[in-house]
C-alpha cells in the first residue's frame, strides 16, 4: 500500500513539475492575444492527428522489436511509448525515453542489449530518413525553392531517392538483421511524418493561415531534424528559434509561425503527460516465477 502512495505521489509531483515547465516556456502575454482569436475546433482537430501519429510511431517501433525478437501486445508498446514521450519532457534530445525503453524491455525479455540498442537507434534513423526523404520531395514543389536553386526539381526528386536508397545500404551494411524491415518502417516513418505536417496546417488553419504551406511544411521538417539534437531540455525552443529565423527568408509571417510551434509543442507536452499515469510492469504477463 505504502508502495503505491509513493508511486502515485510521485507521478502527481512529476506531473506537476512538467505543467509548471510548460506554462513557465510560453510567454503568455504575446500567445493569449492569437490564442483567444484561434479557431479551437481546428486545434482539436490537431491534438486528435497528432496522437494518431504517436500510435503509427509505436506500430513502427513494434516493426524494429519484432527483429530482436521482443513481441509485446499493442496496448503494452503504447503506454510504454508513452510513458517515453513523458521522460522527453525533461532530458535533451529523447535520450531519457530511449534509456527508459532499453532498461524495461531488456528486464521484460534478457534480450541482447545491443540488438536492442540497434532497434531503437533504427527507429530513430528511419525518421530521419524520411524527414529527409519528404524535405526534398515537398522542396520539388515550393517556388521559393525553385526561385533559389540553380537545378530543377526533377534533381530533388533524384536525391530524395538517393536518400531512401542510402537508407537502406546502412540497414544492409551495419544491420543486416533489420533489413527485411526497412520498407515497412520507411512507409510507417513517411505517413508519421505526413500526419505531424498536417496538425501543423491544422494549426495554421485555426489563425486563418493559408498561404505558403509547402514552404510551412519545409521549415517544420527542417525543425523536426533539429529537435532530435540535444541542445534544450526537451527540443523547447528548437523548432521556435527555426520558425522565427526562416520568416526571415521565406514568405510567411514571423508570429504566426511561431504561435504554431507553440501550439505543437503544447500538443506534445499534453500528450506527453498521459505518461505520467502509467504504471508497466518489469514482466511480461506470461512470464513464469522460478
């Protein structure tokens, strides 16, 4: 019983501690003004996306455990996720959730700690692979770019493929066990990121924002890449700072692109908190007592 206070108590005062961090990032006396003319059903409508997109992340995650091989149910990789997206809250760069992940699925099964280590690292760089694979496809199609670069589109979409295909060779040469997965957490990794884009039109959408939307799209999975550096305690601020330095380049207004990463880290941050009321167990269900 006492076990269960403490646990309980624990995860209210982390809870708390994580709403305090949020409220304390948001300088409130420039995003009120824009919040209170935003349309809500649009913000509802992204908070509902964005965790559409937390469940395909998790269905690929469960693609690359699948190699280790560590089967575990749907709802189980879920609240583990999630749990995972509360930890990041705090600690740079996602390493918090990663260390998390290692230690409770390498206690649930005894699994080879580097083959573990491989699988989430893997599904970490099929993200990647795809930001940077959608980046140069969605480039193809954005004035701005094609005003800039001296090339046609056609090359971007010639280099998006050398990504995909660059991809897979450092499956095939560094973890050859994981192949035979690549393809179906690629796909999983394009429709991830295209989910997440359009929470982000969603939020633009709430402020009467139309225009300019490939070039959106780009500065956002420009900021995606660099979110997953560990520079801030949680990516706070990353994507911000990139949004406000390319209004001054691209044409889109510097304010609303900033309240709209407000908003998306809002939505993660809400969602994250889900984590903090959940309780794994360090053995699986079907696990026998010696």
């Amino acid at each position: 019983m006492k076990k269960t206070t403490l646990t309980t108590l624990l995860k209210l005062v982390l809870t708390t501690a994580a709403l305090g961090w949020i409220a304390y990032q948001i300088d409130w006396d420039k995003t009120l003004p824009l919040l209170q003319r935003a349309h809500w059903g649009w913000i509802l409508l992204a908070f509902l996306i964005y965790n559409a997109s937390q469940l395909t992340s998790t269905l690929r995650m469960g693609e690359h455990l699948k190699v280790v091989p560590i089967q575990e149910p749907f709802p189980f990789l879920i609240q583990l996720y999630y749990r995972c997206m509360f930890f990041n809250l705090f600690l740079p760069g996602g390493i918090g959730g990663d260390g998390y992940k290692v230690w409770l699925l390498r206690k649930r099964h005894q699994s080879d700690y580097r083959l573990l280590l491989s699988a989430l690292l893997l599904d970490r760089g099929s993200g990647l692979v795809a930001i940077t694979f959608l980046a140069l496809t969605l480039a193809g199609f954005s004035p701005w770019v094609a005003a800039v670069l001296p090339f046609p589109s056609l090359f971007l979409a010639g280099f998006a493929l050398v990504v995909f295909m660059g991809g897979w060779m450092i499956y095939w040469l560094f973890f050859k066990k994981f192949t035979g997965v690549y393809l179906r957490t690629f796909l999983l990794s394009i429709l991830l990121q295209s989910l997440q884009m359009i929470v982000l039109l969603c939020l633009l959408e709430s402020m009467g924002v139309q225009n300019a939307r490939i070039e959106y799209g780009l500065i956002f999975l420009g900021s995606s890449l660099a979110s997953v550096l560990p520079l801030t305690v949680g990516g706070i601020g990353v994507r911000e700072f990139i949004f406000l330095e390319a209004a001054n380049y691209l044409p889109i207004a510097s304010d609303q692109a900033v309240l709209a990463s407000l908003l998306f880290f809002l939505i993660n941050a809400l969602s994250s908190l889900a984590g903090a009321l959940v309780s794994l167990p360090n053995q699986p269900a079907n696990a026998t007592l010696d």
